[in-house]
C-alpha cells in the first residue's frame, strides 16, 4: 500500500521506516531507523508511488543483510477452511437468531 508515503507527501512530514534486530541468542534487540527521501513533483500520486518503492528497497536490503531473521506467510484460505468458517458464521447466526 501507498498511503503511508500519500500521507507523507501530502502533509510534507519526514517518512522513517525501522527494524529491530536481534543480537546474539539472547533477547537483546537494536532498534535500526532509516529517514526516507520524499520525491516532491507536481504530482504527489507519483511521488508517493515512488517513496514507496523506496520503503520496499530498504527493506529489501535489511532482509538480505539478515535473512535470518526475517519471517513471513502467504497463508490463503483452502476449501475445507472456507466451508469451516461459513458453518461457523451459520451457526452464530442461528444461535443469536433464535
């Protein structure tokens, strides 16, 4: 999504983005903020489509410095799921109904 780097554009704040990473096995972090550069043009919809192109390179760059500790699902509903979850939502509705 754009609208972080919209809503940057618009009100002409700073864009920061963070990390945190982990040090060593213990629960010790360090906490890494980087200030994006904001394009300004004529046109803010392009200029935040960029500053957003510019958030994921950053993160790009954390990821392939640490991979490690980067983790992450595309989980998507199966059939079974989604016919789990309507009964459930069926039997609510019944439940409340009556």
């Amino acid at each position: 999504s754009y609208v972080p780097a919209l809503i940057a554009r618009h009100t002409d704040e700073w864009l920061w983005v963070a990390r945190t990473v982990r040090l060593g096995t213990q629960s010790r972090f360090r906490l890494d903020a980087v200030r994006l550069t904001l394009p300004v043009s004529d046109d803010k919809r392009r200029d935040a489509h960029l500053a957003t192109a510019s958030i994921f390179k950053q993160f790009e760059a954390w990821i392939r410095e640490h991979p490690e500790q980067w983790q992450w699902w595309n989980i998507r509903p199966t059939p079974a799921t989604s016919v789990r979850r309507e009964a459930a939502t069926a039997e609510t509705r019944h439940r409340v109904s009556g």
